[in-house]
C-alpha cells in the first residue's frame, strides 16, 4: 500500500470513531464528512442542544502534498499524536492550526 492510500486509511479510521460516539448533550449527530478526491476529511457537529442550534467542525484534515495537515483538532487527544501512534512521521504532519512563523518551534512539519 501507497504511503497517500495508508494516509487516507488511517484519517478515515480515526474520524469514523469520533463519529461513532454521542455527545453526552442534546440531540447531536457527529458527521464525518468524506471529498476523496481533493483529499478532505472533516467530522461535524450537527443538531440542538434544548433550543440552541449547534453547527461546528470537530476534526477537520486535508492531505497537502504527500503531508497531512490538521486545520482544526477539536479533540482531547490530539489528531496527530493518534497519527504518530499509528506510525504517521511528524515530519508528514503539519499542525496548520499553529501560525506558519510557529510551525518550526513544534515537533512536526512546518509545512
């Protein structure tokens, strides 16, 4: 296997468990929200929570290059560290969350 289709593989693995669990709150569906072919990956909040409307990206990951960029990690564990548990190097993760003069100063790609 191909290190972009491993990369793809394992993004979807990881968002497909974010949307597998209920938020405790609310009726609130988790999407995941899948474009193969510009390579974006995002999971969704979606529904109500009493009379509040709630709409917000969870994860959001793009594959840039032969890298992954993480544009939002809303997640207590971290994207890319469960991407470096599965053998992800961090010099193919770039955290695009970070502005680009701080990228360097992490342990990943600057992008």
């Amino acid at each position: 296997m191909d290190k972009l289709t491993q990369y793809r593989d394992l993004i979807q693995d990881i968002l497909r468990e974010y949307t597998s669990m209920k938020p405790a709150y609310g009726d609130i569906e988790m999407e995941m929200i899948v474009d193969k072919e510009h390579d974006h990956y995002q999971v969704l909040s979606v529904g109500w929570n009493k009379l509040e409307r709630v709409h917000g990206t969870l994860i959001h990951v793009d594959i840039r290059d032969g890298k992954i960029w993480i544009q939002h990690d809303g997640t207590e564990e971290g994207i890319a560290n469960r991407l470096v548990a599965q053998g992800v190097p961090r010099s193919d993760i770039v955290l695009a969350f970070h502005p680009p003069y701080k990228r360097p100063y992490t342990e990943f790609a600057s992008g």
